[in-house]
C-alpha cells in the first residue's frame, strides 16, 4: 500500500562517522540527528530559504531534547 509511504532514509555510515568527529558528537547521536533531519524532510520540512531553516532546525532540536 504506497499511499502510506513517505520514502527512505539512508544514512551513510562513513559520512555519519566524518561528520560525528568533526562536531564532537558520539556515533549514535549523529545517527540520531540524521535520522530525524531525514524524517522531517519526508514530512515536508524544507532549509533552503532562512525561515524555512529557522522552523525546520527548531523543530529538529524539539525532537532531539
């Protein structure tokens, strides 16, 4: 049944890895910030123009506390 799918999340290990070293996080929370960056792009959430980023990382940091 599609019209109960999103779409995928793919996360690249290796880019998970690099990126988690470069900001001092641990590996499960750079997942954790991908996985929820990706969810709300499924759910229409968008960072191209300032007020969009503004919502959408507010959001992000809602789900991550």
């Amino acid at each position: 049944d599609d019209e109960n799918l999103l779409g995928d999340i793919v996360i690249s290990v290796e880019t998970a890895r690099r990126q988690a070293e470069a900001r001092g996080f641990t590996m499960d929370e750079e997942i954790e910030i991908l996985l929820v960056h990706g969810l709300l792009h499924l759910l229409g959430y968008d960072h191209s123009e300032p007020d969009q980023a503004e919502e959408m990382f507010a959001r992000q940091a809602e789900l991550l506390a």
